[in-house]
C-alpha cells in the first residue's frame, strides 16, 4: 500500500445523516421524490432537493407519506441528473474528500442508501458515501442489546425526541435522525464508562 493508500484509510470520519421519500418501495421501478441530508454533529448543515419523477408507477401508500404529489414534482421538481449532482456536491462541500471520509448514516439505511446508490449511479455520479452506510437500527441493536421490534419509532421517539412523530419531510427527518443517533450514541458511551468503572473498581 503506498503512503498515499494510507492517508487515505485513515482520513478522519463525519457522519451525514440521510433521508429519501419515495413513490414506491424499490429505485428500479419507483422513483425518489426527495433527498434531505444533515451533518449528525451540524444539523443546521443540511441539503434538501425534490427530484422530477424518472419513472411514472406509484404506490399511493408510500407517497402519501411524504404528502408530495407527482404533477408538482413533474412541474417543479429538479432533473434528477442535476439533483445527485448538488447532492455530491454538498457532500464535498461539508465533508472535504481530500481530508475526511463521509459516512452515511440511515434510519432503516439499507432503504435510503438503495436508493440514493441506485440514483448515483443512473446518472453516472460516484457515489461519494462509497458502498456501505452506518445504520441506526443496527447500531442501537447491538449497543444496548435490543431486539430489532424495538428499534422502531414507536419506542425511540418517546425515549430520544420526546415522543414527536417523523415528519416525513426528508430534510426534517434526517435532522430527527441526526439527534437520534447523538442521543443513542451518548447512552452507549455512558454505558460503556458505567461498565469500565465496574470492572476497575472489582
């Protein structure tokens, strides 16, 4: 490995909390609706774009999540080729390449990071978050040792945001996100000090 390979592994991390809103459950028949993305340390750091529907089918459920409507989109929203392309480009902006590596961090991130990968790659865009992503779930699973039911909102939301509901606004969700993943991640770190203190102290 050359001394470049290596400055590059160890690139200090930021972590970009994201959230799509979707017209159906799968990127190659269904289109993104919408992207919102934060810094989980920089809320206040956030991109946000509704794309132009690239496809026509829809699952009404799944959009009327989101409350937008495909005509609108159609009217108004951005070519999705330009949309991944402010995309990265935010993500260059706020995590610098050169220095630091961006992690994307998820809500169920298997479902958003499909999505945004499939759409990177339709319209010949690196994908800047690589082939991987940091899910809350799982990370919550494995911290406090949970079962996966209970990583839903139904028992987060009371415990982490005081019982407020996801606004399925994409770029509001991502900053709801972003707040759980720091709340989770400080519980963990208390109970990792709790069980060092412990262990000293027998």
């Amino acid at each position: 490995m050359t001394p470049a390979e290596r400055a590059q592994r160890v690139r200090p991390e930021r972590l970009v909390s994201v959230d799509v809103e979707t017209a159906g459950p799968t990127p190659g028949d269904y289109a993104m609706v919408s992207i919102g993305a934060c810094l989980v340390d920089e809320p206040e750091r956030g991109f946000y774009v509704e794309l132009k529907p690239d496809r026509d089918a829809v699952v009404e459920s799944a959009l009327k999540v989101s409350g937008l409507k495909m005509d609108d989109l159609r009217a108004h929203g951005t070519e999705p080729k330009q949309a991944m392309e402010e995309f990265a480009a935010w993500i260059r902006d706020v995590v610098p390449p050169q220095t630091h590596r961006a992690v994307f961090v998820g809500f169920n991130a298997v479902f958003d990071w499909m999505f945004v990968n499939e759409y990177f790659v339709r319209y010949g865009i690196e994908n800047p978050f690589g082939h991987g992503g940091l899910d809350i779930k799982s990370y919550y699973v494995g911290m406090m040792g949970s079962t996966w039911e209970q990583t839903s909102m139904r028992h987060l939301s009371p415990k982490y945001l005081a019982g407020r509901p996801l606004s399925h606004n994409a770029l509001g969700d991502a900053r709801d996100q972003a707040e759980l993943f720091r709340a989770i991640s400080a519980d963990a770190a208390a109970l990792r000090a709790a069980s060092t203190q412990a262990e000293e102290a027998s």
